[in-house]
C-alpha cells in the first residue's frame, strides 16, 4: 500500500532564528483530508569523540524546554550552507577544545518524525589534540565530562542519561 | 557551575492541535540574555512488542515532515491526562492490533532537548495476544511488519532504520 500524502495547502505559522513552523492541508491515501503540523529544523550533528580506546568526551548542558542539565555527546546545529563533516568538526571544538585527526561518518537518525525535519549526522572522532582554549559560543553553558564507554550501558538503563542522540550514537558502532 | 537559565519573558507564538510554540527571553549563566525557541510537545510512548522471543512487531509509516516512509516500533502520542502505560497499550493495539499480558516500562528519552521538550516513554510487550482486527486510526495508515531482533542492528548499520526512538529502544534492554 502507497502510504504517501500529498500536500494540499501549507501555511507559515512561524520563521524564527532556528524553526520554522507550517501547518500542512493534506492528502490521505483513502483520499480524505488532514492537518499536519510541522517544524523545520536545520538538522544537527553528534559526535562521538574518544579521548582514548575507552573514553568519551561528553558535555553537560542546560536544556532550557526541559528545564535541566543532562549529558550528552558534542553536538549542534547545522549553520546554513555548511557541510556536515565540517560542522562536526567545529561543533568538536567549540565543545571541548579538541580536534581530530580521525573523523568518521558513521550514520544518521531523524529525532522526531510524526512532527519534525530534524536530521542528526553522526561521526566518530578518535586520534584528538588540543585545539582553542575557550569552549562554548556567547550564549552556550557548557560542562565537559570524561565518560567510560563502558558504562555508558548501564547509564541509559539507570536513566543518568536521556538525550536520544547520545543513546543512538552508541548503536551505530 | 550551575548552567540553568532563568525565564525572563515568554512568548506564545503557536498553540495548535499537537504542538505549542514559545519564544523565551532567559537570563543566561554570565547574566546577559539571549532567545529559546521551545516546541512543547505532549510527549510519546513507544513499545517494543515481541511476536515471539526474537521476533519484534515494527510499523511502516509515511512521515510528513521528512516527505518518506520509515520503519519504526509502535509508538504515539499521549492523550491529555492519559496514564502513560494505558497509552502504550493503547498505542500496541492501534497500530499492531495485539494487546500484551506483560507490558514493562524500560525507561525514557527526550527527543531534542535543544528545542523541543518531547519525552518519550519506553515498554517492552511480551505475552501478545489478538485484539481489534482494523489498525491505525482515522488519519493514520500503518503497514505492520515483523522483523528478527537479531537483524536489528544490522538494519542500523545500513540505515535501513533511522528513527531516534526506535534506535534507542535496542539500548534500554
């Protein structure tokens, strides 16, 4: 069965700095109509950064819709243009002030798809050396953490670590 | 440090069917402002369903904002007020037309903490038996699959599955 539906109507609700928001009139493959509410997001990427064979670079970050600070793996927003190795690079750096000489694509996820465009690219970084000093943006708070990839496992299933990228990431290697 | 940023003004931009849409002034950690872009979401439940003890129910759906049809466990969104164990057999049932005689939670994500405060809930389904015989709802159209666990992480590797909450399910077991 064709489970497509063809657009009818799209509306902009919202062209903010980082979403955009449309309401989509669409064609249901029994031939009725439904609303789709949709966010566009630029896409991110995640990145998997070995300190050595067994340690990651995580970092610790207020997420403000959540209201708190949890764990994850470096990662960030795709700026406009931009190629998503060299972004992942970037994020790297501005996350934890290292670069890498190893810098592997290893798969993508899409984070929420009943609602939301958002792609998330992910590479694996290994081979690391320092790079700036200074970590985060001007509006980015940033805690950096070492991580043993060996209980990484047992974080998620005690709930010490919830961000659904940093949990896919450790399922693509 | 403390990382958390202080609501100074908020904007609602949006309030539709699913989502809500708000832009917040905080007060950042160096105590200058900036702008959040927030998605309330009403948050999910997702449910790994075994046939059998290697064999997992999964759902075939169209996905709007991505424009394709994906591969992913049986999922939805919470109803408002709905206990989130009701709305996972719910959920199961809707879309795969089992019901479960055991039914565990197994723990939660956040989808995109960056900008978006969608939780997702995680249950793991055994014991099934046949319940309603029409599945999907009204403007959802669902092709049920079943596929071996032991494939699973292959069909990641190759990016025959790409949804986050899917992935992430195969973590918390």
């Amino acid at each position: 069965m064709d489970l497509s539906e063809k657009t009818i109507k799209k509306d902009i609700i919202y062209s903010g700095k980082i979403i955009e928001v449309n309401l989509q009139t669409v064609k249901l493959p029994n031939g009725r109509e439904s609303k789709r509410e949709i966010v566009n997001h630029p896409g991110g990427v995640a990145i998997l950064a070995y300190k050595d064979s067994d340690t990651l670079f995580m970092v610790e970050q207020f997420r403000k819709p959540i209201e708190k600070s949890i764990l994850e793996i470096p990662a960030g927003k795709i700026e406009k243009n931009e190629d998503i190795k060299v972004c992942g690079m970037r994020e790297l750096e501005e996350e934890t002030g290292y670069k890498a000489r190893k810098f592997e694509y290893i798969g993508k996820v899409v984070t929420s798809p009943g609602f939301c465009d958002e792609y998330i690219y992910f590479f694996k970084a290994e081979d690391l050396y320092k790079g700036r000093n200074d970590i985060g943006d001007e509006d980015e708070f940033i805690n950096v953490k070492e991580v043993k990839e060996s209980r990484i496992k047992d974080m998620i299933k005690k709930g010490e670590i919830i961000d659904a990228k940093t949990i896919c990431a450790f399922m693509m290697i």
